[in-house]
C-alpha cells in the first residue's frame, strides 16, 4: 500500500481531500496531514510518504519550499500541487522540481485520485530501476576491478569509469589489500548457504574503515576473497599505515562478526594501471598464510624474512625447527633435531642444562602451533603433562630428543595434511574454472592465478602435481574433447568450432587438433 500525505492550510479543504476518496480500495493510505509545510516536512521525516499532495500558497513554509527541502532528504517522493491561482511561475517552479503535476483548485476528486495512481506507478518505476542497479552493481564493480588488473588501460580511463560508477579514486599511489576468511570451507564453521552474506558483511565493514582511515575502494571477488585498493597521494609510510587498516579490519571481524581473516598486503605503486603489480605480490604473500599463521597481516617483509629464516640454519635451532614444521618438511625438521642432538651432546651442560633446553624446545612448538596449527593443540593438550613428566624422567640426550621426535613428527605431519587439503581445494577450483571458461581466448596461467589468488608460478607446479598433467596439457585436453563433440554432433564449420573452443586463428586450431587425434578436424568428421 502506497503512502500519501495531504497538506493544505484551508482545513476544509484538507479534510474534504482526505475524507471524500475512497484512497484504500486504490491501495493507497493517508498518513498525515498537515495545514503548513513546516509542520509537513516533521511528517515526511517520520512517515516517509512516497506521495505528498500539498498546496502551494500557505504560511511558514509554501508547497514549493517544503517540495525543495524534502528532495534534498528523499528525491524519490513525489509531490502533486494544488493552487487556487493560475500563475505561470508557479507552473515553472513545479516543473522545475519535478512535480508529478500542478492541479488548479478546486480539484475534480477524480482527476486527482488519477494524478495519485500515476505517481505511484512512476515511483514503482524508479524503485524498479535503482533495484535493477543495485543487483547489477557488484557485477560491474567486478569488471571494473578486472580491468584494473588488466593492466592495459590508462588511468584517465580508469578514473573516467571509477567516476560513473561512484568509486572515484583520484590519487597517484595504489596498493593491494587481499583478504580471505580462516576456515572458510570447513561447513560446520561456515555453512556455504552463508559465503555471500559473509564476504559483504566484511567488505561493508572494510568499506567503513578504510573510509575513517584513509581512501580506497573494496571489491567481492569470486571464492574466498576480497580485494581492496587502498590509495594516497604520498608513498611515504604508506605500507604501515596499509598494515594499521589490516589489522583494525580483522579485529572488526574478529569482534563483530565472531571469525577471523588472514590479509596479504602488496607494496605501493604509482599509478593505477601499476596496481596489479601490487595485487600479485598480496596474493603471492597469501599462499605463505598456512606457514606463517592465521588471523594476521602478512606483508612482503615477511615473506623475505620466512625465506632467509629457513635457509639460515646455524644458531637459530629453535628458529630452524619451528619454521620446518610449520612448512610440513617432516624429515628436514627431523635433521635440524639430530643436528641439535649432537650439539648436545658435544657442549659441556649438565643433565638439568640438557632437560631445560629440551622443554624449551617442547614450549616453542606448542606456542608455534597455537598459531598455525590450533586445531591439532586442542587434541595434544591433554598429552602436555605427560610430554613433561617424561622429559623430567629422561637420563640422555637420545631420549630427549626421541620425545621431540614424537612431537614434531606429528605437527609436521598435521602441517602437511593441511596444506595438502588446501592445496587440492585450489586445485578443485581450477579445474571447474579451466572447464567453465575453455571457450575463452588467450585463457592463461595468469588469469587463473588471479581468480584463485595464487602465484601462477607455484599453482603451475601444484597442477601438474595433482592432476599429473600440466595446465597447458590439460587445457588442450578440455578444448579438444569439446571440439571432437562439436565436429561429431553438429553442422558448425570449422572455424566456428574453433572459435567456440577458445582458437582464434583456424590454422591454428587445425595444427592443435591433428597433432592431438592424428587427423584434420575434416578427416574427424567423415569418420564419425
């Protein structure tokens, strides 16, 4: 039921429009009525009429007045004016606002409640239309993104499109903000149905707090993630201040919403047609997220410091051995312990010496795991005080580290079924998008990288791992198997299945397919 508000000072007048229409059996309502339009606009403000029907001459605030200053609040009511007086200026102004239209008094009921039912049906319209645009939104907002990644458009033009679609970001620096939600595929922790819900709960909060903190854009991107450009004018600090926005959106989520997310953080770069050099390096750091923790902001720096921690070895044994079992490397992890055993066993320290060290070493892999490796605490902290009393019972170096042994050959192990399981999901997406999108011309390594936020590099060497074929090879399988279909069962041309198969040259394609079944797309045909 529509909304309608009369106003009018003549209070005949108002009551005769009020009470003489059958404005119910129309599906409309009248919600209030005032005889000024200061009185007015406070009923506007709190019934939000779609419809208001309003003289123009009355005291305090006239019908043009109260149209102006409730279009500045909601634009999208409409007004109807009513005037004793045939006066073209007044006619001009209505116009001018809008007006669904200008009625001379007195007015004919009829002709009125018609002036109504179209206001309505032009209201209708528009809500339809702003509906329309808000569903069709992150649609665009994702090809824009896209085409930021891209790389091969000027930012005049970027910035020209960023404008239409409200997202003006009118700066010289851009960097990458990647995040993704922790434990985003276990379903008891967060039911699939919820994905969708989730990530613009997040990206809303992101929205506000980038807002507060600086400036910048946030985009829903497909799977778990959620990209956001943050930009400034000065590169200067302009990674620490990217960090600080990290780490207040996770704990946003972290206290409103009750999970926790994982952010990768790419470095400044000049110009926005550069951001995807920014957008790389953020989902490179991310693939380190299993290694270096969950629930943090992991930058570049972290990156080079993970690496130069794990190939320096010596006089950071604790360090060493920490970073082996959180990468899964069970028998590097093993060799670091056998190389403290001896260290050990050479150095002059007492039994008590020997056992202190030991229980350090049990303590920092414990502490380390609570990080990485949370679940596989929660089943091991009832095994502590076990670990304790045997370590304080131990009489030699081998049985020391032989309880070591125990333990880290189970996280190493934990470290990597997890990373396995990861690992198989990415590759499970790849092969759903690879079948989805082979019709695609120039379909690369690169492109699905971007779409699972990995570095192309490594997600080739997983492909070829898990599916023992390379991405290249089994691309060509997909496209070839469509094409042998296509020529089998239908009349297209040649050209045409090789367009519909992702070839944009035909030559080319014939190559592909004879080197792949041993015989033209022709021969093919005639046989089948």
């Amino acid at each position: 039921m529509y909304k309608i508000m009369v106003v009018d000072d003549d209070r005949i007048i108002r009551k005769g429009l009020i009470q003489t229409i059958p404005w119910t059996e129309h599906d409309l309502q009248v919600v209030g009525e005032a005889g000024d339009g200061e009185q007015a606009l406070a009923i506007i403000k709190e019934q939000r009429p779609q419809i208001v029907v309003s003289d123009i001459r009355m005291p305090f605030m006239d019908g043009l007045t109260l149209a102006k200053k409730t279009k500045e609040l909601y634009p999208d009511i409409k007004f109807i004016f009513l005037t004793g007086y045939e006066d073209f200026s007044y006619a001009k102004q209505a116009i001018d606002l809008q007006a669904v239209d200008y009625l001379l008094k007195p007015v004919d009921r009829q002709v009125l409640l018609e002036k109504v039912q179209k206001a309505a049906a032009q209201w209708d319209k528009e809500q339809g239309s702003a509906r329309q645009l808000q569903v069709a939104r992150p649609y665009l907002k994702s090809m824009l993104f896209n085409r930021i990644l891209s790389g091969k458009e000027a930012d005049s033009a970027l910035q020209h499109e960023l404008a239409e679609q409200g997202l003006s970001l009118k700066h010289r620096y851009f960097l990458a903000m990647l995040l993704r939600i922790d434990d985003y595929r276990k379903e008891e922790i967060h039911p699939k149905a919820e994905h969708k819900r989730l990530k613009e709960q997040i990206a809303t909060g992101a929205e506000r707090i980038l807002k507060h903190k600086g400036d910048g854009n946030v985009f829903v991107l497909e799977q778990n993630a959620i990209a956001v450009i943050y930009a400034a004018d000065v590169a200067d600090e302009m990674d620490e201040r990217a960090k600080d926005i990290a780490q207040s959106i996770c704990e946003w989520t972290r206290t409103d919403l009750k999970t926790t997310l994982t952010v990768g953080l790419g470095t400044a770069h000049e110009g926005l047609q550069n951001f995807a050099e920014s957008f790389d390096e953020a989902h490179s750091v991310m693939a380190f997220r299993h290694v270096i923790g969950r629930d943090k902001v992991i930058t570049m720096a972290d990156l080079d410091h993970l690496v130069s921690a794990v190939s320096d070895s010596e006089g950071q044994t604790e360090q060493n051995l920490l970073e082996k079992v959180r990468l899964g490397l069970a028998d590097d992890a093993q060799q670091v312990l056998s190389e403290a055993e001896d260290d050990l066993r050479n150095c002059r320290l007492s039994l008590g010496e020997v056992r202190l060290r030991a229980v350090d070493l049990f303590l920092a892999l414990f502490k380390g795991a609570e990080n990485w490796a949370p679940e596989w605490c929660k089943q091991h902290e009832g095994d502590k005080t076990d670990y304790y009393a045997k370590i304080s019972q131990a009489t030699t170096v081998t049985e020391l580290i032989g309880f070591l042994r125990d333990i880290v050959s189970s996280l190493s192990q934990y470290m990597t079924d997890e990373n396995s399981r990861e690992r198989t999901d990415v590759i499970d997406d790849v092969t759903e998008y690879i079948e989805q999108h082979y019709a695609e011309h120039g379909l690369s390594l690169q492109d699905i990288g971007r779409y699972v936020h990995m570095n192309p590099i490594y997600l080739s060497v997983l492909f070829k791992k898990k599916k023992k074929i390379t991405f290249t090879g089994f691309l060509l399988q997909i496209r070839m198997t469509h094409a042998m279909e296509m020529l089998r069962s239908t009349d297209l041309k040649t050209y045409e299945v090789a367009e519909q198969t992702g070839y944009s040259s035909p030559e080319y394609f014939g190559a592909c397919f004879k080197k792949y079944t041993g015989c033209s797309p022709l021969e093919f045909r005639n046989r089948s």
